[in-house]
C-alpha cells in the first residue's frame, strides 16, 4: 500500500498523523517504511517514536524507528523504518516497494511541484491536510492536486468549525475526516510515548481513516 500524506502548509499535524498510520495500517507481520526529504522530519519522527537521532549517514537507508508486537501474536511482529531522500541516492518508494508492505510518504508543503519534490504516483492513495483555518483552506482551493481523502486536523476554539471546512473542500475532491487535536497526544508526544499509547488515548478520529484507506486499497486491488 503505497500513501502520500499532502499537507497544505506546516504546523497541521502530517508528523503525527503520519506515525499513527505507520503504527494502524500493518496487519500481523506486515512492514512500513515513512518517507519523507525533509531532514528536520527525520528528527521529528524519531522523538515521536522515542528512538535517539537519526544518523547523517544513514539518513538515505530505512532507519529503524520501531518493532510492533501484535496481541495474541509474539513471532510475527511488524517493523516500522524511515527513509530520507534528501540526498537523492534514491526515488521512492521503487528499490523497496517488494521490501516493505506499506510505504507512508510525507510530502514538503509546496503549491507547485519542483525537482526538489518526489515523484507523484498514480497508484498511490493521496491525502491532503489540513488544520480548521482560513490559511489553509485558501491554500486548498488554490491547488489543482486532487485527493483520495481530506484530513481535517482541528484545534478547540478554532477560527472555523469542522462544517465549515467540509463546505470549502466539498469540491476537492474524496471523502473529508475531522482528527480533533487532543493534549494528551501532545503529552504522550513529548515524552517520547505516543505510538506505545495509542491505544489507550482518547482520540479515537485515526480508526475511521485507517479503515477508509484500507477500503480505498482494497477497492483498488480488486481493479
């Protein structure tokens, strides 16, 4: 299963989004690889996970971020890596799309695609963010990019409420999902705690998007 994550500015959530999916997606046994050429997401994603820095020489090879242990399954595990491209020793996903079983790209928040972008790909299901402001929802409706689903990351006492955004982005395009900020993501993030807890934290919004990618997969295999 190959995701691109397309968030329309920074400061919208891609980073924690992007871990949730990489710890929701596999099914037993299953691997993810996070993609990304911003070398401060690297860093990002390290601190999510709880793992130390990443080294600037591995920076272009899958870099171990984590190995999840299915209930009721302690052989088959499912491990979770990072790779960046910013150094162009490689075009993802291509040498490691037999390797890995879900590939999570994180896309630079650009309007108009430079070479400095990774390739789009037309197999891949695509999902804008963005976060309940007008900022982003102008940046929205200026791109052309159309998307496979719309991740809403909304804050509490916002300038606009999830209805709001849902009548801007009705016409970009697939299906729209609200993930409610919540500060005890926040919380668990900074102690370097967040994926070993998501299933205990109170923000349930990720299970109805991992599911929806899932059918959106599916539907496309079948095809």
């Amino acid at each position: 299963m190959l995701i691109e994550l397309w968030p329309v500015k920074g400061g919208v959530g891609t980073s924690v989004i992007a871990a949730t999916l990489a710890a929701t997606l596999p099914e037993v046994g299953e691997s993810v690889l996070i993609v990304t050429r911003n070398k401060e997401e690297m860093h990002d994603q390290a601190a999510i996970w709880g793992v130390s820095p990443v080294q600037i020489e591995r920076w272009d090879q899958p870099y171990p971020l984590a190995t999840l242990r299915h209930q009721g399954d302690d052989f088959k595990t499912s491990p979770i890596s990072i790779s960046c491209t910013w150094f162009n020793t490689w075009h993802a996903p291509r040498p490691y799309e037999e390797q890995f079983d879900h590939t999570i790209i994180i896309r630079t928040p650009q309007m108009q695609a430079t070479a400095s972008m990774i390739p789009d790909y037309e197999e891949s299901t695509k999902i804008q963010i963005v976060e309940n402001s007008y900022v982003c929802l102008a940046r929205s409706t200026r791109s052309a990019n159309r998307y496979d689903a719309t991740i809403v990351f909304t804050t509490e006492g916002g300038p606009l409420e999830i209805r709001d955004c849902k009548a801007v982005l009705a016409d970009v395009g697939g299906i729209i999902f609200e993930w409610k900020r919540d500060p005890g993501i926040q919380r668990a993030i900074d102690a370097g705690l967040y994926t070993g807890r998501i299933p205990r934290l109170a923000n349930q919004s990720f299970n109805e998007i991992t599911n929806h990618i899932k059918e959106l997969h599916s539907h496309a295999s079948n095809h």
